[in-house]
C-alpha cells in the first residue's frame, strides 16, 4: 500500500461499502479476475467495499495440492490422498441431517471416510450413512510439512490466524473435501470473517446475500433459516419477512478458482459435483469494525436472553462475557489482547524496519514485509478506532483492568506514536 492509499483509505471505507451494498442489492454482480490484479486494486475495490469476486484458476495452477490431489481427468485422486493421510482423524458433519441450526460432526479416520466417498460414487451418489462431508480440517496445522498451498496476497492480511498462530491455540484455515451433493446450510462466517475457498477440483453452487437481508430470512423467533431454498420460507406465517428479501448473488465455482466471500455476508453452499477446496477465515483492518459490532451484538442477544438474573447476581456482567465467549469463541477481554497483538506486532515492525519494506529483512512477519509500512500504518489506525470506542463502551469498563493485563490508553498512545513516524 502506498501513502496515498493509507492517507485515502479511511474515508473509503464507509462511503465504498454504502455505495456497493445499495448497487448489490438493486444489481447483483461478481467481477472475475484473470491474473496481474495488484494488492492495491483487491484493497481498494473489493476489501474496503466489502464486495464479493472470483480468481480464476491461474491463481492456484503451481499449488501441490492441485497436482497431488486430482487425477488427469479431474477427479479427487484418492489413492494419492490416502497415502498422505491414512489414519487421520477428520471432522465429518452429515448433510443428510440436522442438529439445530448445522448438521451433526463426528470424527472418523481419513482413511474410513475414502471408502464411504468410494461406496457413494459406485452407490450413484447416495449412501445408507447419509450424505456424508469432511469439513473444518485443520490439515495445514496437522501437516504443514506437506506445502499444499500458498496463500494468495490479497489474503495475507489476516490477523484472525496471526493472533491464533501466537498464542498456539487454533487457526481458521481448513481442508473440504465432499462427495457430489454435500452442501453447508445457511450461515455467516465465524465472528464475520472474510473467507476465501478454493476448488482444487470439483465445482460448487455459491448463494450469497449482502449483509442486512439475512434479516428477512428469519423466522418469526429470530431464528435464521436452515435452507434459504426450502418451501417452508414461503409460510408467511412462519417467515413473515421473507419476500422482502433480494434474490441471492448466484456464483457457480470452477474446479482451481477462489471465490473471495465478503464480510458479514450470509451463504449456502452446494458441492455439484466430488470437491476439495481449501477454505480460510480471515480479518484485518477493512472489517474490524464489523467484528467489533458483531461483538457487541451478540453480548447485547445474551444480556436481553437473561435479564431476569441481572439483579440477583454480583457477578451478572461477567457472566455475560462468559456465555458470549461460548457462543463466539471470543469476550471483550481476549478482543482487547487480540488487538494489543496485532499492534506490538505492527509497532515492531516498524521500529524493524522504519524506512522501507525492502529493508525488513529478517522481520518475523512475511506478510507485513511484503506489504510494507503504509499498511501496517494503517492497520494500526483501524485499532485506534476500534480501541477508542471500546474505551467509551460501558461493558467494557465494567471489566476487571488487572485481569486485562496491560492499559489500554497506555496501548493507544504508543500505537500514536508509531503511526506519526510514518504518516
């Protein structure tokens, strides 16, 4: 990012992801993109607006995995696969059931799960143990000796995985692999994440709805739709709201391309025929904010859900925190130490290298390297905002400042002061 887009992109933000929301509600578009796209045009057209494209398959054409993976016809190679994975344990979720709002996991080796997809091609695509999809796999994690991939630029800002990766608890990059009609039920991604997927074969039905309509697509308890498709939505005494809702953005997915999915958006995914993709979770500056709100929402949804306890219980507020935190994987207080991570790390990396990113050599961080100091510059004024309003938020003061383990004015203020050195 250069200085003009540092000094720009702030402004950008809001009026770009207005202007393209009104246009995808009245037009529905998906741009495709070829190859020579700079870092600078993904973030100004697509990141900032928060809107949807595809990368053709010239983007992923020298991945091992797509060379390892698929046979010369196209399909998934299983011997080869087996070979790598065997015995592993993996994630399996049943799409031919449902378990509240999801399908129900359970985990069976690697090697089970070949011949279950085995059974169900000879089967003509069907099986008496349903239609099963290996999902969330944390392979790269498992397995990072394998070099399966790399992750594409326009992605490596993604500060959901750096924090995880230091703090050596979880990541939110994953491995899918299912046979020809698995499919994921309507949802948003994890703490409204950006996600981007790849085919590495196969093809699959994408139905995308801008941020606001998944409000239409409730039922009359606030319950979100299992099945944006199911006939049960036209009951307009079960979903009063649902005609009110656009027609959803319909991408059909190529074996080699990735489809970047925008912040907050609501999907259904459909796998058209036998499919592995890569899928990762992601976050960074352009949608902070939309995380901090989503945040606030939820702890707002587990205040109303147990009012009646408020004025029987000392610790009301942290218990709060506690069951948001189960719901979402994430409080306020690991929100805060989220972002104090993610600047020391922006912070270090311009005291590293103040002048230029060609001069960071050695730096720990590839992605701020190739980035360079203007991003992170400006990654570090989105924590500003974000820590700002969390300083002015009641629930947040409530708080213990101890257990926080650091101030966050202190925070502020050193954040300040590595922004003026390269502003």
């Amino acid at each position: 990012m250069d200085r003009e887009m540092f000094h720009n992109c702030h402004s950008l933000l809001q009026t770009q992801r207005h202007q393209r929301n009104q246009q995808l509600r009245s037009a529905h578009f998906v741009d495709y993109i070829e190859r020579g796209i700079t870092y600078t045009r993904f973030f100004k057209n697509y990141l900032l607006p928060n809107h949807p494209c595809i990368f053709s398959r010239n983007f992923t054409e020298d991945w091992n995995c797509r060379k390892l993976w698929v046979t010369d016809d196209g399909k998934p190679n299983f011997q080869r696969l087996l070979q790598e994975f065997d015995e592993a344990p993996v994630p399996v979720a049943n799409c031919s059931a449902k378990e509240y709002n999801a399908n129900p996991k359970q985990v069976i080796s690697f090697k089970d799960f070949i011949q279950y997809w085995r059974e169900h091609i000879q089967n003509g695509h069907s099986s008496p143990r349903g239609c099963l999809y290996l999902k969330d796999w944390h392979m790269q994690r498992i397995f990072p000796e394998h070099d399966a991939y790399k992750t594409p630029i326009y992605f490596s800002s993604d500060w959901l995985n750096e924090y995880w990766d230091t703090i050596e608890v979880d990541d939110y990059r994953f491995v899918y692999m299912g046979p020809k009609g698995s499919w994921t039920p309507f949802h948003a991604d994890v703490l409204r994440s950006y996600s981007w997927s790849a085919n590495i074969c196969g093809r699959k039905k994408w139905l995308l709805y801008p941020p606001g309509q998944e409000e239409f697509l409730k039922d009359c308890h606030g319950n979100l739709a299992y099945d944006v498709t199911a006939t049960i939505l036209q009951d307009k005494g079960l979903y009063p709201h649902s005609d009110k809702a656009c027609p959803p953005l319909e991408i059909i997915q190529e074996a080699g391309e990735i489809i970047f999915v925008p912040s907050g958006w609501h999907h259904q995914v459909y796998n058209l025929e036998d499919t592995i993709s890569i899928n990762h979770n992601w976050l960074n500056g352009c949608n902070l904010d939309i995380m901090w709100q989503f945040l606030q929402d939820e702890l707002l949804s587990v205040q109303k859900e147990i009012e009646e306890w408020r004025d029987t219980m000392d610790t009301w507020h942290q218990h709060c925190q506690v069951i948001m935190k189960s719901c979402t994987g994430i409080d306020y207080m690991e929100f805060a130490s989220f972002l104090k991570t993610i600047a020391n790390n922006r912070i270090s990396f311009l005291n590293s290298c103040p002048g230029s990113a060609l001069s960071c050599q050695g730096n720990p961080s590839e992605a701020l390297c190739a980035l360079g100091p203007h991003h992170a510059a400006f990654d570090l004024q989105r924590v500003i905002h974000i820590l700002e309003s969390m300083l002015s938020n009641e629930d947040f003061k409530r708080l213990e400042p101890s257990a926080l383990g650091f101030s966050p004015d202190d925070l502020l203020q050193e954040i300040r002061e590595a922004v003026h050195t390269i502003v």
